[in-house]
C-alpha cells in the first residue's frame, strides 16, 4: 500500500513539474520568439536606411526588371527588393526570395506564410507627392529553423528534468516512508500478537460459561442469563479476534503456493451452501447467475470465499425479510467480475467514504445489529488490493447496495 502511495506521490509530482516547467518553457520560448521577430524587423529597417529615397526615385523611370542593378544599393544581397509605381504596379523585382503577396500601401511590416518571408514597404514622396513604393522581402526559413530548435531544446529540458526529479522525488517519498512503514508493520505485529495473547483467555471464558450453562441445575435466572452474556461477548470477541488475526495475515505478500485455480461455478454453490441457514432465517432467496460455468481465475481459496462471503453476509444481513439478494459473476477483459445486489436498508451516501474503515459501521447499520464487529468489509478490501483487483459500491439509502469486486484471472505474484 506504501509502495503504491509513493508511486502516486510522484506521479503528482512529476504532472506538477510538467506543468510548472510548461508554463516556464513557454514563457522562455514566446520571449525568446518575440526577440528574434524584433530583431528580423530591426534588420530589415538597418537595410532601408542608408538608401537615399530621391536619389532611388531619380532612377527609378528607368529601372526595369531585366537591366539595373539592385546590388548598388544592397550588395550581397540575399533579400528580394520591388518596385512599385504610386497606384502599386510592380516596376521591378529582384532577390532571391518569391514574394507572392500583393502590395499593401497602407502597410508597413507583412508577414507572408509561403514561401515563410518578413515584408516591409516604404513610400517614396517628393514634396508630399506619392512618387513609389519601396518593398524588400526577408527569408525567415533561418528564423524559423532557430525558433524549432529552441522549442526542442525547451521540450527535451522538460522532460529530462522531469525524469530526474521524479527519480530523486520518488526516493526522497520512499525515505519519507520508511517510519509510516515501520509504525505499521509493528502496528500489525502488535495487532497480531495482541489477537494470539487474547485468543486462549477468551477460549477458558467461553469454554467455562458453555460447561455452566450446561449443566443449570441449581443456578438461579439471573446467573444463568449473566452467563449466556459472557458467552456471547466472547463469541464475538473471538470472532474479533480471528478477523484481526486475518487482517495482519493479509499485510503479507501473496502466498503463491498456496494459489490454484478456483472455477466460479463451484464456488457460487458453496457460497450458497454456507449461507444456507442465515438466508433461511431472513426469508432472503439468494439468486445466482454464473454466465459462463466454465469461468475460472487463480487464487488462494479461502481469501476468495472470505472476500465474496462477507459482502454476501452483509447483504443477506442488511436485507428486509423476504427480499432477494442477486450474486452475478461473469468475465470482463482480463478480470472475473462478481456483482452482490441487495434491495435492503441501503447505505447514505455520506457513509460510503468510510465503509472499508476498520470498526465502523453507519448508525443505520447499528440499527440492524447482527453481532458483526465492522472487520468484514476492511478485510475484503485488504484482499482485494492484494490482488491488484478493484472494489466498487454503489448505494441508495432505503432502496439497497450493489457491491462489484473483480479479481485478475491471474494475480501478480510480486509482493
């Protein structure tokens, strides 16, 4: 049960890790993006500057696209240049980048998606007349390639660190641990040599009050009803006692030698028989639906008929007179799957978080006493999850309970 909380420790760690280095990546990513568009349009403006705009439209009437040379006003150039006249027809081109966009005048910076090119236009006037526009594309492939190696460097940082602290936070967990789990193993060891000191003291009072009981000649009435008091309080006593002695039992790892193949047919009819005469003595009919004889999974006999047996119990006990209780097993994937449906008393829904504590029992249960001592359901689940199976109940007061366990067709044999 440790081992599973510090495993989900560190799941929650690692998912909170993610996040806050998600939102720290992220963050890193849209700065560093946003520099490197600051810096393209920086570039493209460090370009346009030097050029002499009256000096450029002086030539421009004879600038054409298969004579001039552009590379007199931008040498070594890598970026593609336009021009346009004042109503926006293109005049000339040059450069290397395919420019696809018409021309926006009332534009200053554009961004064109294919070819992946950063635009910027420039009127030229005279006087406050419009003579020409002035275009020059940049190719941002290079851009665009520094921006998806950043976001990778982010991702593969994430997850890198990620992965070490959940390593370093899952041993820190296990560290943490360590005295919650000795505090429970010596718990249990002292439940369970508590259990073994009072089994033979509540032996000698329920074997003495039998013998008195037996044997009532002489004895008055009110002796001989302390008596039967005594006997019955340590009935239940013992019967404590036995579901301690099996709770401690089940904080041991899975006994594999002890497994062998159980087949549901068989074990729904033996379930039946033993509660025979407590269904007989409610009136309660016990229906029992297999689906599949055939169906069988692996495991320790009596942890199966003590799992099954006490929710049984539960439901014939919890049951108004004349009611039915429906037992349904089937398979499901790899699980056999075990259905207990009563139509009794039922159980608040504020009581179903603590129905699997030791000891407790609703007030509305307590209302129906049957001698149980709050043990039979703790213990089903304790065998449930030693079975990595699964345990569900779903109630509604005054209408009944259906309890659905599955157990694996075959259980994991680490402990």
């Amino acid at each position: 049960m440790l081992k599973r909380t510090a495993y989900r420790l560190t799941l929650i760690n690692a998912v909170v890790f993610i996040v806050v280095l998600s939102i720290s990546a992220g963050s890193v990513f849209l700065l560093s993006t946003n520099r490197i568009d600051a810096k393209n349009r920086e570039i493209l403006q460090h370009l346009l500057k030097p050029l002499e705009y009256d000096t450029l439209w002086a030539d421009a009437h004879d600038f054409k696209e298969d004579d001039g040379d552009l590379k007199d006003y931008l040498p070594n150039l890598v970026q593609t240049v336009q021009w346009f006249d004042a109503e926006g027809r293109l005049l000339a081109e040059k450069g290397p980048v395919a420019v696809k966009i018409p021309l926006r005048t009332d534009a200053a910076f554009e961004e064109q998606r294919s070819p992946h090119a950063l635009l910027l236009t420039r009127l030229i006037s005279r006087n406050g007349k419009k003579l020409a526009y002035f275009r020059i594309a940049m190719d941002l492939a290079k851009s665009d390639d520094e921006k998806w190696n950043l976001l990778f460097d982010l991702m593969m940082g994430t997850l890198l660190a990620t992965a070490a602290s959940g390593v370093a936070v899952f041993w820190l967990v296990r560290q943490g641990l360590k005295p919650v789990e000795l505090s429970m193993r010596q718990l249990a060891d002292f439940s369970a040599d508590a259990s073994h000191e009072l089994q033979n003291p509540v032996m000698a009072i329920k074997t003495n009050g039998a013998i008195a009981l037996k044997y009532p000649e002489g004895m008055r009435a009110s002796d001989k009803e302390k008596l039967t008091t005594m006997v019955n309080a340590a009935d239940q006593m013992a019967a404590t006692i036995d579901a301690l002695l099996r709770l401690a039992d089940l904080e041991q790892s899975l006994p594999v030698t002890d497994l062998k193949t159980i087949h549901v047919a068989k074990l729904a009819t033996e379930l039946r028989n033993d509660l025979d005469a407590l269904a007989a003595k409610k009136l309660v009919k016990i229906n029992v639906d297999t689906n599949d004889p055939d169906i069988s999974f692996i495991a320790v006999e009596a942890d199966a008929k003590t799992a099954l047996l006490n929710v049984l119990r539960n439901a014939i006990q919890y049951s108004r007179n004349g009611d039915r209780v429906n037992f349904v097993a089937k398979k499901v994937g790899k699980y056999i799957e075990f259905k207990i449906e009563d139509f009794g008393i039922g159980i608040a829904a504020s009581d179903l978080p603590r129905i699997f504590d030791r000891f407790w029992r609703s007030d509305k249960a307590r209302s129906y006493r049957s001698g149980g001592n709050g043990l039979g359901l703790a213990i089903t689940k304790n065998i449930v999850d030693r079975y990595k199976g699964s345990i569900n109940v779903e109630s509604v007061l005054g209408a009944g309970t259906a309890v659905t366990l599955r157990f694996p067709e075959v259980p994991p044999t680490e402990s």
